[in-house]
C-alpha cells in the first residue's frame, strides 16, 4: 500500500479525504510545516497532498513552499498540492520545479481520487528500474490541463517500454509494475493494439 502525506490546517478536510482513501492509501496527516517535516525525517512518502496556506502564514505560500521543497529534495514524491489561491502563473512556477498536480480547493473526491491514480501512476512506472530508463518528450498547450498532459506522458511511457521488451507484453507490465490486465487497459485507452506482426496501429472503435 502507497504511503500518502496529507498537510493540511482543515482537520476536517483531512479526515474527509482520510475516509475516502483510507483502504486504497496508507495516509499520514500534519497540519502544519513542523509537523509535516518532522514525519519526513521518519517516511518516506509515494505521494503528497500540501496546502499552501498553512499556520502561522495561512495567507501566503512559504510554509507549504518549505514543505514541496524539502520533498524535492529528499524525495521521489509525487506532489499534489491543494490551495484555495489559484494563481495560473504560480501553478506553473510549481510545475516547472516538479510538482505533480495542482488542484484548487474547494476539491471535490473524484477529482482528487483520479489525481491520486495518476500519481499513483508514476510513482509504479517511472522506468528506471534494472530495465534502465526512457526520455519521454511532448509538447504540450497549457491550456489542455495537466490531465491530458499526463495522458501523454503514460502513453509514451508505455510505449517506450513495450519497444524496449520487443513488444512483450508480460516483461512490460513487470517493467513498469503493473499486470498484464492494466497493460492491456492502458493500450485500450490510447487506442493502441498488435497487429500480427507485433506492430502498433489505432484502433478503429465501431461507434454504432
């Protein structure tokens, strides 16, 4: 089970996203920048849910920045972090230095629980295990959301390492740490199948 940090002041927020999460997540909770750094000397997390405004500068970014850059640098953490200051440019300052998501509260369950699958995504696949690793490159819009963009990038993810196995669907999975079965879903869902020759070409789906 994925460990999962969650800092956020709104106690009742947390033991929202707690229940909602809990049989999927190990969740480990702080409300504040001391308490959350002070569970990192200990864990190591899969995945963070930060707020940025946290006690006792609720109106500014620094104690949720402190956290995302500790996490940066220690870490191979997926960052999601939780604000109710949308700023587009501050988003994609945060972006730039590696976090992975950021959502504007309010934030409903589904919309979070489908950032957590993406995360959780990553953290299983990042291939640089004794397979070795892949360059992913893309070029993205700003204005087609982060979901699209991650869409791609497991597209290419999955396809970079399917070449690398010859097209193998069992070292695959086991390559990215996932089973066939999701292997399998993951080429449905980008449109993707064998040919007899083991080469890739879309799908056709009948509509009607």
């Amino acid at each position: 089970m994925k460990k999962l940090l969650l800092v956020d002041d709104d106690i009742a927020l947390r033991k929202q996203f707690c229940f909602a999460f809990e049989k999927e997540y190990e969740i480990y909770e702080a409300s504040n920048a001391k308490e959350a750094l002070d569970i990192m000397d200990k864990i190591k997390f899969d995945i963070a849910l930060v707020d940025l405004g946290l006690p006792p500068y609720e109106n500014s970014h620094h104690e949720g920045r402190l956290i995302i850059s500790r996490f940066l640098l220690l870490h191979h953490t997926k960052i999601i972090v939780l604000t109710g200051q949308e700023s587009r440019d501050y988003a994609k300052e945060l972006i730039d230095l590696g976090v992975f998501d950021y959502l504007i509260k309010p934030v409903d369950i589904p919309t979070l629980s489908a950032s957590l699958k993406r995360a959780s995504f990553f953290t299983d696949n990042e291939v640089d295990r004794d397979e070795g690793g892949v360059k992913l490159s893309f070029k993205a819009d700003f204005a087609d959301g982060l979901k699209n963009i991650s869409d791609e990038a497991q597209k290419q993810l999955l396809l970079a390492v399917l070449k690398k196995t010859d097209f193998n669907i069992y070292q695959s999975a086991k390559i990215l740490g996932i089973s066939r079965e999701n292997c399998y879903y993951f080429l449905k869902k980008f449109g993707i199948e064998f040919d007899e020759r083991y080469i890739f070409k879309p799908i056709e789906w009948d509509t009607h």
